[in-house]
C-alpha cells in the first residue's frame, strides 16, 4: 500500500503545481516521477494489473513526447 499511497501523494502535488502554474519543468519532473512510482505499485498490486500497465505506457509515452514538443501535460 506504500506504493499506492507514493502514487496518490504525487497526483496531489501534480495538482497543486496545475492550479498554482507551476513550471513546465517541473510539471514534467513530477509527471516523470509519477511514472516510476506508478510501475513499482504495479509490481507488487496483485491480480491483473494489463489496465495499469496500459495506462502507464501511455503516460510514459506522453512525457516523452511533451519534450519533442513544447506542450505541457496535465494528469
């Protein structure tokens, strides 16, 4: 439950940034972060966990591509 607890903790600070205009950067940096923390609660969730594999190859994916871009991403 740490994990998910590390998940949630990191959606609340993406939040704040988001509503206090945070920088790109560091929207970006937590965004990153929020993906490792997402992949080591998927390790130890049990049962099927192909939704949240999904989902975290999608943000991974949007991160990546925000670099290429210039535009923010918004969890």
């Amino acid at each position: 439950m740490d994990e998910a607890r590390s998940v949630l903790r990191r959606l609340e600070r993406i939040e704040a940034l988001e509503r206090g205009g945070g920088a790109p950067e560091a929207m970006l940096a937590e965004l990153r972060a929020l993906v490792a923390e997402a992949e080591a609660w998927v390790r130890v969730e049990p049962g099927p966990t192909e939704d949240a594999q999904d989902a975290i190859e999608r943000l991974r994916r949007a991160v990546g591509d925000t670099g290429r871009t210039g535009r923010t991403l918004v969890a």
